[in-house]
C-alpha cells in the first residue's frame, strides 16, 4: 500500500495550500540529489515528495485523491510519477527557487526602458484649507524625459542596438550540475541593448534632472495624513520607460482654537462667571470665516457644551458635514480688589447659591455621622 500523500509531505488533510507548499519546498530542499549526490534514497524521496505535491497542490485533483486515494491516478502518472523516466530534478528545483526568490526567469526578456521610481511630497496646509478645499503648487526635485533624445538614451541620428551578449534577453543562464544560474548580463547591466552613441545630454539614461511644479488639488474635508497620488508624475523611466506616480501626503496643521475629531470640530470659550450665572449671548468664531450666536441660559456649568449642526467638517466627496460642538469654560476671577471680595462676602450671605456643592458636602455629613 502506498504511503498517504499527506503523511508524506508531513501535513494534515485540512492543510491549505500555503501549508502545502511550504512543507514541499523544506523536503525537496533536503532530498535533492544535489544535495545527496548518490544516495539512491534521496532520489526516490525526491521523486516521492514531488509526486505527491503534485497531486495535492492542484484544487481537482486533490478532491480526486481525497476521495478515491492514490488509485484515482493509477496508470496516469506518466513522467511525473513517481516511477516515471526522465524525471527532470533542475525543472522542479527551478520552480521552488522562482516560487522563493521570484526568479526562475524562463523565458523572460530583459527590458530596456525601465519604470521610474515613485516619489513622495510632503505637504502642510491649514485646518482652513482642509475645510474649504484648496489648489496647491507644489515644487518636486524630479527627472524628466530628456528633450535631446526624446528619451532614447542614444544621440540623434542614432538608436540601441539588442545586446549582442545576451540577444536582448538582459540574463546570461549557465547549467551547473541540476541548477540553472542566471545572472545579469555584463554587456548591458540588464538593459537588453547596448547604446554605441549615448546622447551627451542625458549620458545614455533617457532622463534629466529637473524641479518639477504641479497644482494639487485638495478636496473639502481631507484629514491629517491623507495620500493624493499623481499617475505618471514621478521620476521618467530610464529609455522612454512609463513614469512613476507622485504621492502627496497632507498635514494638517494644528489650529489655535479649533480641535478636528473625525468630521466635528470642537471649541473651549472661557466665559466669566457672571455671564453663566446671569445669562445672555455670546458670537464664536466658525471655520467658514462667520461668527454664530449661542445663547447662554442663567446657570450654566462649566463643561456644558452647545452644538451647532452642520457647522463642522465637510465629509470627503459627500454632501454630509459634522457638527461644531461650544464647550463653556467658566473662568474664576482672579487679582481681585479689597471691595470685589466684599461684594462677593455679601452674594455668599445673602443665600445659597450653589445646591450642587451644598448636595455634595451634606451627604459628607451623613456619611461620616454628622
């Protein structure tokens, strides 16, 4: 009876694919030949593990083996198989070294025009500004496509020529035994071609150094730390390759009266004790440049907070906007006169005033017996 392809590779029947596949990898790195030169055994567990993943790594024929077992693939193994001829260890090694390092490269050319790099800006602007909406100018140190070459990297009347060392390919491959080693061609560095005139302008690169001014567009409504990207406005590409993007990263400056909680603005106004305790109107600022009138009731405590609808931050590519929330700060006067403090002793006699203090200290009283 054949061994059980799970037990072989060393995983459960539930494992995912992932788990699959970093279970493969560790036996094939362990029993390849190479590894083991003339050690029959470990040629046959190559195989084995091989053959098992195989099976499993592949949704349909999983369910197959889960149900009917290695019977389901009797007589179809082929070269595959465990048994099979021409087995070939350098193709199966090949792909677990592109699975790890993202390499294998069969079949895959070298480019010549390279995508540019993106770049980063970063921006402050005021709480105003993110309230409103805003266009800035921005100044971003750059390359651009150089005009001489139009980007070619060769001198006028001149163009690249495919790399006669590795026929455009940018890799030179060797065969070492069971492994196939790629590298980086020496004649183009990777390129694919080699330029016989490069253009003085640029020294061959298809791009020049050059500050770049754009106009960004800030939407109302934007928070601290939100990315704009700008397709194409990043560095050239090396030979007319496509540019990178630029990505604006926005931050909002702290306000002196105006504190930002999601999409509500809060404000902390100090009264004087008298306008709490005998009432009236107060005008606070608001973000739109407008003054908004409360009115405050007789009596009102310090931390009571008064909320203006639709007075706060505009929501992002929506018609929907928060509140603006007054906070009273009652102020204690300070730096009074002889005759302030008398006229205050005299308030104090004439009645109680202040029944929340009075609630407080009375049940002190009853909790420590009178």
């Amino acid at each position: 009876m054949s061994q059980d392809y799970y037990e072989l590779l060393g995983v459960s029947r539930t494992a995912s694919a992932d788990d699959i596949k970093k279970a493969f990898r560790k036996l094939a790195m362990q029993h390849h030949p190479d590894r083991n030169p003339g050690d029959k055994e470990s040629e046959k567990k190559f195989k084995t593990v091989n053959h098992a993943y195989d099976i499993l790594k592949d949704p349909e024929k999983r369910a197959a083996y889960d149900r009917y077992g290695a019977a389901a693939f009797e007589g179809g193994a082929g070269p595959g198989g465990p048994q099979g001829q021409g087995f070939d260890f350098g193709s199966v090694f090949g792909d677990i070294f592109e699975e790890m390092f993202g390499g294998g490269g069969r079949g895959r050319g070298g480019r010549a025009d390279t995508r540019g790099q993106d770049l980063r800006f970063n921006l402050d602007i005021t709480l105003e500004q993110a309230y409103g909406g805003t266009e800035a100018t921005v100044r971003v140190p750059s390359s651009v496509s150089c005009e001489v070459c139009h980007g070619s990297g060769a001198e006028a009347g001149s163009k690249p020529q495919t790399c006669p060392t590795c026929q455009g390919r940018g890799r030179l491959r060797a065969q070492q035994g069971f492994f196939t080693v790629e590298r980086t061609c020496h004649t183009c560095n990777g390129a694919g071609q080699t330029i016989d005139k490069p253009c003085r302008s640029c020294a061959g690169q298809g791009r020049v150094r050059r500050d770049k001014t754009l106009k960004v567009n800030i939407p109302a409504g934007v928070e601290d730390g939100t990315r704009i990207r700008l397709s194409g406005e990043g560095e050239a590409g090396t030979r007319g390759g496509p540019a990178g993007d630029l990505y604006v990263f926005l931050s909002v400056r702290r306000h002196q009266l105006f504190e930002r909680e999601g999409a509500d603005i809060h404000c902390r106004v100090p009264i004087s004790m008298v306008q709490v305790t005998l009432g009236g109107n107060i005008e606070v600022p608001t973000l739109d440049g407008k003054m908004a009138r409360i009115n405050i009731p007789a009596g009102t405590q310090s931390g009571h907070q008064f909320r203006l609808r639709g007075k706060g931050m505009p929501v992002v590519r929506s018609s929907q906007r928060g509140d603006m929330y007054i906070e009273i700060n009652v102020e204690t006067p300070t730096n009074l006169t002889s005759k302030q403090k008398e006229l205050l002793k005299e308030f104090e006699k004439a009645g109680k005033t202040s029944p929340e203090s009075e609630g407080f200290f009375s049940k002190v009283k009853e909790m420590f017996g009178g």
